[in-house]
C-alpha cells in the first residue's frame, strides 16, 4: 500500500525545510542549556515570577513557577513558540501542498493516471508526515542528549519525562496534520487550505493560552489541543500525560481516517 517512490518525491520537494527545521529545532534545545548554565537564567526567571501581580500569580501559577528550575526551562525548550511554529509549518505544509496543491495545479489527475491506487499515495504522504515530524523531533531530544553531556547542571534532568514530552508533542503534530488533511480533502486549493489550517491552529493556541489567564473563558480550555500538551507538568511528573497521549492520538486518528475516506471518494479535481 505504501509507495517509497511517492515518499522520495515528497523528501526532495521538502528537504530544505525539513533540514532546517531539524537544524533550528535541535539548537533551541542546546541553547536551552547554555543560558542555564551562563546567564544563571533559573535565577531570573525566580525574580521575574515573583514580581507579577498575586491575580496574575495565581492564574498562571503552576505553568510559570515550574519553568524556574533547570527542569521546567528544559520543558519551556519544547513548548517555545519558534519550536511549535516550525513543527507546525511542516505538519501543515506537507498535506496542503500535496493533496489541495496537486488538486489545483493537475499534479493529482497526472499521478492517478499511473498505475497507482489513490489510498497508496494518501497513506505514504501520511507515513511520510509521521516520520518527518519525528525526526524533526528527534532533532530535539538529540540537542537535549548534547545540552546533559557538555553541561554538569543537567545532571537532575529526567530523561524519560523529556522523552515522554517529546511523544505528546509528536501527537500533538500529527493532529494538525490530520485536521489538515481534513480540510485539503475538501479544498481544491492548496493556498487556501494551509491558510485554513494555519489560521484553526493559530485559533486553538491563543485559545489555550487566553483560557488558561481568563478564568471567565477558563473551561474552554479543554476544546484546544494545545490543552493536551503540558511539558512543564510532565517534566515534573504531574500526571495527566496519559490523558493527553490518548486524547491527542485519538483525535488524530480519527481525523486522518475520515480525511482519507473522503479523499479517496471524491472527484478529482471536484
């Protein structure tokens, strides 16, 4: 059913990408250490928490006070905002450009014009996906593994919650993958579609984070999938991974099979 051929193109078509954000992701991590260790940033982070306002305090509370540890700012490496984005941009990319994008452009008719089943093509650029946002993954725990050798104060580093951080965040990829591929099997454009994405994925980040500071709009949390992404709480080793493991994958998986279903039942281009 996989079509390595299919996948080779779509390496080719995104390797500048996936190169760089392998590169800049695994750095972040590495970066992470070498502020720890430097600019003593455990310190000021202590300072800075504790000046804010005793409303605010409480509302961000256990987010902001566990990054003032060695630990909790090795977690704030793999839920900084240039991290996600770029994760983000390659789980959107990839189903954009090839399921919308070829619909647009004709490359779609070229290619069922082959002796190749349409699911064939869905399910490698899905397999492809998956192993592209891992080893983009795999960047970070390797800059992480770099950062605990050079660096003696990462010798209290839990590496099995920093692995399990990077699985959560890995499912979390992969639903915006899905959704993206959701919302691609019903577009015809491939612009379009990864603005859609984008702009969904935008909506439920601010929506964790403005739910997460405005107890009013508090129990909408639980509707962005960014809600089922805690490093700071799994690196101290809170619970709940198991909860957001299982809501992410669920979600994922059945967001990618409906998506499937209706790409290979529609018309092409339709």
């Amino acid at each position: 059913m996989i079509h390595p051929h299919y996948m080779v193109k779509t390496l080719r078509d995104h390797l500048g990408l996936l190169i760089f954000a392998l590169l800049v992701v695994g750095l972040m991590q590495l970066l992470i250490f070498t502020l720890v260790s430097q600019l003593e940033i455990v310190s000021i982070l202590q300072v800075f928490v504790a000046q804010l306002p005793a409303a605010v305090r409480e509302t961000l509370g256990e987010e902001l006070l566990a990054q003032t540890s060695i630990t909790g700012v090795v977690a704030f490496g793999y839920n900084h905002p240039l991290v996600l984005a770029l994760m983000s941009i390659l789980a959107i990319v990839l189903p954009a450009r090839h399921i919308a994008g070829e619909i647009e452009t004709g490359v779609m008719e070229s290619l069922l014009s082959l002796p190749v089943k349409r699911i064939s093509i869905v399910l490698s650029l899905w397999l492809f996906s998956a192993l592209a946002l891992f080893l983009v993954l795999s960047g970070a725990w390797l800059g992480t593994f770099m950062g605990t050798v050079i660096f003696r104060e990462a010798d209290v580093l839990p590496c099995v919650n920093v692995f399990w951080i990077g699985i959560n965040l890995w499912l979390l990829m992969m639903t915006i993958n899905a959704y993206t591929f959701l919302i691609s099997a019903y577009s015809r454009e491939g612009g379009r579609a990864a603005l859609g994405a984008g702009g969904l994925t935008l909506f439920l980040y601010f929506l964790n984070v403005i739910a997460g500071i405005w107890p009013a709009i508090g129990f909408l949390r639980p509707f962005s999938i960014f809600h089922y992404y805690r490093p700071a709480q799994t690196m101290a080793g809170e619970g709940g991974l198991a909860e957001n493991l299982a809501v992410l994958g669920g979600l994922g998986v059945l967001t990618s099979a409906i998506a499937m279903r209706r790409i290979v039942t529609r018309d092409i281009p339709g």
